[in-house]
C-alpha cells in the first residue's frame, strides 16, 4: 500500500517490509514520520533528536549496538531502529500507549499513566495524522 505523502515508493515498500518483519503498523509508522519530520530525512530537533523518525540521542548507543546503526540520517537506518523500537510496544493494545511510550520512553509513559493521563497532544496528534492519511491511486 502507498500514501500519497513526501516520501519515495521505495522507501514506502522499505518500511512496509520492516513493519512486516517486526510486527508494526505501518500505518502507524507512516503518521510518526509525518508528525516528527515531515518526512525529512535531514531533521534535527532541539532535543537532539535526528532524522526522518527523530530518534532520540540517548537511544542511539543502544540501538547501534543491536541493529548496527551507523549513519542516523539514513532514512532506511532511521526507519529500522524506529520500528523496533515501536516493536518493544506490540503488547499494548491502544494505540495511545504505543504512542506515548515512543515520545516519552516507556518509564515516562508508565508514570503519567500512574497519574491517569491515558493520552498526550503527541499522541493525539498522530492519530488524527494516521485517521487521515490518504492511500496513492494508481489510475
């Protein structure tokens, strides 16, 4: 399937293959990169974070070490370490969860549940993103 959005076909196919291989909607996937780059593969944040899905610098040793990420502003390098982080997330059911664990990492998304906020603007705004993507017609 491919959105009519500001990313390639292949880069599209690309993160429809990984969210397949690792159990992530790529809908999902699609509406984040939206959301934090406008799919820009060049983005930096003020928060230090870098590339097309803005993973945050204080991931990036980790996520080196276990999927070989050598370059954070390739977008197919971004794309992965992205999805398997989400793939950490698989266990929630609500999208919400999912959402606020990949913003907030997944102790900052425990403690506001432990105060009973149960969504953020973040993850509010991802959901409208993805309740509004628009699928490519091919005719």
């Amino acid at each position: 399937m491919l959105y009519d959005i500001q990313l390639s076909e292949e880069l599209q196919h690309y993160t429809q293959d990984v969210c397949e291989e690792y159990g992530v909607s790529y809908p999902l996937v699609i509406a984040i990169m939206k959301k934090e780059s406008e799919f820009r593969s060049d983005a930096v944040s003020a928060t230090n974070d870098y590339g097309i899905m803005q993973i945050n610098g204080g991931n990036h040793e980790w996520l080196e070490g276990v999927l070989g990420i050598t370059d954070w502003f390739d977008p197919q390098q971004n794309i992965l370490a992205s999805v398997y982080m989400l793939a950490q997330f698989n266990g929630y059911e609500d999208v919400h969860q999912i959402l606020m664990s990949y913003n907030c990492g997944p102790s900052g998304a425990k403690k506001l549940w432990a105060e009973g906020v149960y969504s953020t603007a973040y993850s509010r705004s991802v959901v409208e993103i993805l309740e509004g993507l628009e699928v490519m017609n091919d005719g």
